[in-house]
C-alpha cells in the first residue's frame, strides 16, 4: 500500500506542476485576448464618439461654404447698406433656426469689427443692433482665419464663449469654423464665422457613460485639462481649479498620448484607451468611404481642434477581470487534475489488485504443493507405517486410541480400524487397568519418551482374551495442539518357544 502511495504521488506531482504551468499560460492568453477585446469596444466607442462629433462638424462646414457662396453674402460684401445687411442677417437668422447647436452666425469684416451677427440666448433668437457689433480684430481664431485665403476652412479648438471680454455666464463651450470670404472683385472682405455649441458633445459623452457604467469616458483639451461633462465648470479662466489638470494627475498616460493619436496603457489607475478627435482625419476617413462628401471640401482645411478621448476603466474591473481568470484556470486545474487523480487511483488500484491477486495466486499454488507434497509426505508415512512389523497406535491425553496401523491389528487379533476409539487400558489385563489408568494420567502431565517393559514382563490382551508378552515404548508428541502419545508394541511370544 506504501509503495502505491509513493507510486501515485510520483505521478500525480508532476502532473500537477504541468497543469499549473499550462493553466498560466492559458489564463495569460485568455487574459491578453479579453484585455484586446475591451481595447477593441472601447476603440469603437471613441470611432463612434469621434465620428459623431466629425460628422456634426462637416455637416456645418457644408453650411459654412454655402453660407459664404450664397448671392445674399455676396451682395452684402459688395454693397454693406443697411438693406443688405438686413438680407444677411435674415439668412443667418434662417441658418440659426433651422441649426439649434449654432449659437452665433457672424460677418466680421477684415478689420475685425462685426458687421452681422444673429445670436441664441437662452434658446432665442435675436439680431444684434449695430451699436452692439463689436471689435474682434484680437481674438485668435479672427486672425487665423483672416490670414487664410478666401474659401479655406478654420476650425478653432473648444474654449468657453466670451461677451466683451467677459465669460458668459452660464459658462457655454463652443468651437468656431470660419472661412474667410471676398467681394466680387476679389477684395478680402473679412470672414463668415459659425458658432457651435459644444453642449451636446458633452452631453453625447455623458450619454456613452451612462450606458456601460464598467466605462469612464473623458474628454481632455491639448493643454491637458481634463473637461468634465459638466461643462458649466470647465475652462473658466477666473476660477481655473474648477477644472482637473489631468497632465499632472495621469503624467504617464498624457506622456504616451503626447506621442500618440490612438494607443492603449494599463496603469495602476486601471486601463486607458485613448483618441485624439480630429474633424480633419475623420474628413479624409468619410471621403474615403464614401465618396458623397467630396462636395466642395478639397480645400485646405486648418485646424485648431484637438481633443482626447480616454475610456478608463478602473483597477477593480481589470482585478475582477484577472480574478475571474484565475478562479477558472483553478477550477478547470482541479478539474483536470480530479479526473487524472482518480483515472491514476484506479488505474494504480487495479495494478495493486492485480498483484496482490498475482501474489495470492502464487501463494494458493505453494500451498497446493505444500499440501501436496504434505500428502504425499503423508501417504508415504502411512506406507512406512503401514509396512513396519512393529505394532503402532496414537492414544490422546484420555488414553483413547486415535489410529493404529496393521501391524497392532493383526497382532491383538482386531479388524481394520477397530481398535480406533477404544481407550487403550482394555487392552491389559484386567488385574492392571486401574493402576495402568493412574499411570497414564502421570505420563501424560509429564510427558517423556520411554521404553516399558524392559526388565519385566508385560502382557497384552488379544480380542478372544487370550494375552501374549510385549515390550511397550512411549513417545510423546503434539498435533495441532492436541497432546499424543505414540505407542509401539513388539510381540514377545516368538521369543519364549
């Protein structure tokens, strides 16, 4: 049995240590294509996010160019009296209604100072008066704009809408495009600027968050500040610690998205995946799918617009991830190794049946010619029994006869197996069966080997009760733990004559 267990133990360890092995690596594979898939959804996520904000924005580009090309601009910049100006601002005002995300539509001719401007205020409507029109030559998407030629695209980065130099309140995050724009002579006559809400790319993203609550999304700005889907809150320039300076709270991850347009880092904040949102890129992706949206936009485009988009997902849903791995590699190695256990225990059982049944089978066969050869041992003493002249009789410890040989029988005159069962003292005279009976109970406490007779004669009685002289020798001896005694009679009548 000790050696079966040696013997299982000698096979199961190594096994063990092999489906320990291969569940790691499993488990790391399995855990490399789940983390590839999470990168995948999350990568579509951000195409989709991105692609929705490239679509918004080159669906308002189209206006743009319409906007700038449209006889109603044209004749406004030719001849700015006040029936043209009115034109104008009817079709921004058209523009405006028909678009809820564009909160002003503007003119601002090549000194900076608006000429036309249609503006939403808490979701109204208004045509600014002419004594309102302000001065934007110092603004810097005027002077990136301006400095384009006429029928080139701008789009400015997001930041917070400003109303004499003063943030607007409640605070409202838009992104301009513009083009700049001449009269029918060629002369620069300024540029056409949309403003664009961007409420509802925070909204969008708020949205996405919301339906997969394993998933952060965040939008962070190329100064790395981290604009919250609150977007009252962000970028204010009088209170700035409203807004998260994520460049130094995740310095590792905005180092590799510095360097990088798309890519993916596991931190000890959990997992990053990121997209820089670029119109332009997306541009180039729709015209290249679907021909469709060349209309019109083989101009250059510049762009001022770069923003992140990170999918976070937090250590504790990587650590689920990883323990939830790990509990199924432990179970499918308990598994395997259960089914292994036991398919060894049989197979080891049935090897120690074999043996042992292999063992008894050699045993039973030694026993079998032991017996055997006791029998044979047996009969050959029976025949040398049998064949001796010297009368033989075995009488247990009561003096009752067990077994004589032939030699007794025909000597006291009995048949075969007579004799057995009788207590040996009827075979002396009657005048020494009661002495003899207490003699033999002194033998047989102190057994030892004698010879009777010797210097006096001894008589035995025959079957018809005739007696004849013998000599007598005792010999002790045990069988099964039983005490015998071995009695040999001489006859002695021969000697006499």
């Amino acid at each position: 049995m000790r050696t079966n267990k040696f013997v299982f133990l000698g096979l199961f360890l190594p096994a063990v240590a092999l489906v320990l092995v291969i569940g790691n690596l499993v488990a790391s594979a399995r855990m490399d294509a789940h983390v590839d898939e999470i990168l995948e959804y999350d990568g579509a996520r951000l195409n989709l996010i991105s692609g929705f904000l490239g679509s918004e924005i080159l669906v308002s580009l189209k206006h743009l160019r319409s906007l700038a090309t449209e006889a109603v601009t044209r004749e406004a910049l030719d001849e700015s009296g006040p029936a043209q100006l009115q034109s104008l601002e009817s079709s921004f005002l058209i523009l405006a209604q028909r678009n809820p995300l564009y909160q002003q539509v503007r003119w601002i001719d090549e000194a900076g100072r608006e000429r036309a401007r249609v503006e939403r205020k808490l979701d109204n409507l208004t045509v600014t008066a002419q004594q309102d029109l302000q001065d934007k030559s110092d603004r810097y998407y005027f002077k990136r704009a301006n400095a384009l030629l006429p029928g080139e695209l701008y789009i400015s980065r997001v930041d917070l809408y400003e109303e004499r130099g003063q943030v607007e309140q409640p605070r409202l995050p838009v992104v301009r495009i513009a083009t700049p724009v001449a009269d029918s002579e060629q002369r620069r006559r300024g540029i056409i600027v949309i403003n664009i809400e961007m409420k509802y790319l925070f909204e969008f993203v708020r949205t996405t968050d919301q339906t997969d609550l394993e998933v952060e999304y965040l939008l962070v700005s190329q100064d790395g500040v981290l604009l919250s889907a609150d977007f009252g809150n962000v970028m204010s320039e009088d209170a700035p610690d409203t807004a998260a300076d994520f460049s130094a709270t995740y310095p590792e991850v905005w180092t590799l998205m510095s360097t990088k347009l798309t890519g993916s880092l596991e931190t000890a904040d959990g997992l990053w995946t990121w997209r820089k949102l670029s119109p332009v890129a997306t541009f180039k992706r729709m015209i290249r799918n679907s021909p469709q949206h060349l209309v019109a936009f083989d101009q250059f485009i510049s762009d001022d617009l770069s923003l992140s988009l990170l999918a976070h997902r937090p250590v504790e849903t990587m650590e689920d991830v990883r323990r939830e791995n790990h509990e199924l590699m432990v179970l499918g190695a308990i598994f395997v190794l259960s089914i292994y256990g036991l398919v060894l225990a049989f197979y080891l059982s049935g090897t120690a049946r074999a043996r042992r049944a292999e063992v008894d089978a050699a045993r039973a066969i030694e026993r079998a010619n032991d017996l055997k050869r006791m029998n044979e041992l047996d009969e050959r003493f029976h025949r040398l029994v049998e064949a001796s002249s010297i009368g033989l009789l075995s009488v247990d410890s009561t003096g009752r006869i067990e077994i004589t040989n032939g030699a007794v029988d025909l000597m006291l005159g009995y048949q075969r197996g007579e004799l057995n069962g009788v207590n040996v003292d009827t075979l002396l005279p009657a005048g020494m069966r009661e002495k003899h009976a207490g003699l033999r109970e002194q033998f047989m406490r102190e057994p030892e080997a004698r010879r009777m007779g010797f210097g006096r004669e001894l008589k035995a009685v025959r079957k018809d009760n005739t007696t004849i002289p013998v000599e007598v020798a005792l010999n002790p001896y045990t069988d099964n733990g039983r005490s015998l005694v071995l009695v040999s009679i001489i006859d002695l009548s021969h000697r006499q004559i």
